[in-house]
C-alpha cells in the first residue's frame, strides 16, 4: 500500500536550487519507495515570475492572496498524509500560521527541512519594503513543532539543536547519474575561470576583482560569470552567460577553475557549499574562501584550495592557470569527494530514514 507524502514548499517545482537541489531530485526515488507525492508550492508559477521584478505591486499582492487561499484549503486535506515535509516555511510571508495548525490543531508529525540561516533577514532590493512580513522569526517556532529536522551542514544543525533535539544533517546533495554528467575539458590554451550564483550574492566577487585585474597583466584567461544579472565589473578578461536552467551545466562545464569567495558572516555559516560542490562534480578545480560548511568539504591542496588572502587567491588562481596537470588532478579528487559524500547516490538511504522517521 501506498504511502502518502505531501511535500510543502514556497516556490513552484523546478525553479528554485534550495528545492531542486535539496528534495526534487529525489522524488522519482520516493515513488519506487512507496510513496504517493503531493507537491504544494506557495507560489504559483505567475507570482513566482512577478516576485523578484521591480514594481507589479498588484501582481505581487493578488498572488500572494491567491498564496494563502490554496494554503488554507490544504489543510482539511492533510489527516491523512502519513509524510508531511516541509521546506523552509509553509507560506513565503507572515507568521507560522500553517504550520501551528498542522502541528497543534490537526496534530501532525511534519518534518522540517531547511538549508540557509534563514532566521537572518535576507531579502532583494525589489522586496525590500516588504522584509518586515517575512517574519524571520516563525523559523525556530516551527522547529520546536516538527517532529525531526533536516539541516544542510552542522552550522544549521547546531542551530536548530536549540530548539529540538530531534535533528539530522543532510548535504544539499548532486545527481551525478542525470544532471552533472559532463566532465569539463582541462586542455585548453586560454583557461576559464568562473563564477555562478545570483545577482543577490554577486558581490561576494568584489574582493575577487583587483586580484583578477592583476592577473590580465601577465596572464590570459577568460572570467566567466553565469547569473540571471550581468555584472558592472570592468574587466577586459569579462564573460557574461545568461543562466538558463536548460543549458546549466554545459555553460558550468566549459569553466576550467571555479571560484566562490565568501565573507565570513553569520549567512555565509549557514550556506551549504553547494557553488563549489557544482564545479567539483564536473571535475572542476574549486577555490573557495575557508568559511562554513567549506572547510568540511575542501581539503587544501587535495581536492580543493581554501584562500583567505589575497596573496593566496593569487597564488592559487596562478598555479591552476599555469598547470593543466594540477587542474585535471584536483579536479578528479573534488568528483571523488562528491560522489562520496554530496551525491544522490549517497544520499538516497538518508532520505528514506528521514521519512520513515
């Protein structure tokens, strides 16, 4: 017999990396296991596309009631889930009204998932009058109310462990069997370094950049930055790729080194590396700054660089740009590490002891 599992979650299937990285790449898994899935995004498709555009008040404001509606009617169909797992927060705005019905009033076991100090504020510049109904502090309420948590990385873990004793870590993993399947070509005249992420954390590259500027001086090579926003940076080695969901990880494939600086705040703790684990899937030498989840996955020199200076930042990109050999090795190490320990493959049992939980 058939196992109902109702998945909650804030953004429509296939859009957002937290989910598709997290749970979505799963669900085929969960189906030969047993399970009937539900997905229930808080957005809809049309909301989704109008929330991070500038303006569209209206858009915004009908989406998000028309958000609220469908969540409310979820309820009186939720008695008989025997799964119900959560993901980050059951509605995008407001307090943890969803979930305290569910927990207090239906008296359901839910798992809680989340992989981001989403307790922090944290918000775009087209939302940003809105920040306050974010109402960062329901997070830790619906952890008190779940029956198990699932974390990112032991920074998220020790966090959540103030507010329930029931919490387990599970990387937000790579699907090495259908999604990073090509290996990037390290014999190359002019090597590419590269960046992906976001326009919201493209500015972790400006410590990146003069460094990058006194590389052009004696050396070429091409700087690639895949986002949904172009970069201002004036650099003469500047690539801009348009991300596209459909030609990711070809765009990914064709970096030769991968950089992810961070400063070391309380957000960047709780992110779960997952910039770097791209590159190293795809047997791309990664360089990352030593902060958070990154000094588990990366070991110096073996599988990875960590630089916290810029002298080592320059050091490093150096090295990898002047060595196909030490790029083709660090690079094979890095896929090892994932398929280890940051895959689906390695994940699967995992997740089914977190659902039978």
């Amino acid at each position: 017999m058939s196992k109902r599992l109702v998945i909650i979650a804030p953004y429509p299937f296939g859009e957002a990396p937290s989910q598709r990285f997290r749970f979505e790449q799963y669900l085929d898994f969960f189906e030969k296991e047993g399970y009937t899935i539900e997905f229930h995004p808080f957005l809809s498709d049309k909301t989704w596309k109008a929330l991070y555009k500038k303006g569209t008040f209206f858009s915004k404001a009908f989406g998000m009631m028309g958000s609220f509606w469908r969540r409310f009617l979820l309820m009186f169909k939720l008695r008989s889930a025997n799964v119900i797992f959560i993901h980050r927060e059951a509605s995008m705005i407001g307090p943890p009204i969803f979930e305290w019905i569910i927990a207090k009033i239906l008296r359901k076991k839910f798992i809680y998932d989340f992989d981001d100090a989403i307790w922090l504020p944290n918000f775009s510049d087209s939302n940003a009058r809105f920040q306050r109904l974010k109402a960062y502090g329901k997070v830790k309420r619906a952890m008190k109310w779940a029956h198990v948590i699932s974390a990112g990385n032991q920074y998220l873990l020790d966090f959540a462990n103030q507010y329930n004793s029931n919490v387990r870590i599970i990387p937000t993993t790579i699907d090495l069997e259908r999604v990073h399947t090509i290996p990037t070509n390290q014999r190359v005249e002019k090597p590419i370094i590269g960046w992906t992420g976001t326009h919201t954390t493209m500015g972790y590259l400006d410590e990146l950049i003069p460094i990058l500027e006194e590389l052009e001086q004696t050396h070429e090579f091409t700087f690639r930055v895949i986002s949904n926003q172009a970069p201002e940076y004036e650099l003469n080695s500047l690539e801009f790729v348009k991300w596209n969901k459909e030609s990711e990880i070809q765009d990914l494939a064709q970096i030769n080194i991968g950089v992810m600086p961070l400063l070391d705040t309380v957000w960047a703790q709780g992110k779960c590396g997952f910039k770097g684990l791209q590159y190293m899937a795809l047997e791309i030498p990664a360089v990352m700054s030593p902060v958070g989840v990154n000094t588990s996955i990366v070991e110096h020199g073996k599988n990875g660089f960590l630089c916290s200076s810029p002298n080592e930042w320059k050091h490093t990109l150096i090295q990898l740009i002047e060595s196909e050999s030490l790029r083709t090795e660090i690079g094979k190490a890095g896929l090892e590490t994932v398929k280890e320990t940051y895959s689906v493959e390695a994940n699967r049992v995992n997740y089914i002891n977190l659902l039978n939980a």
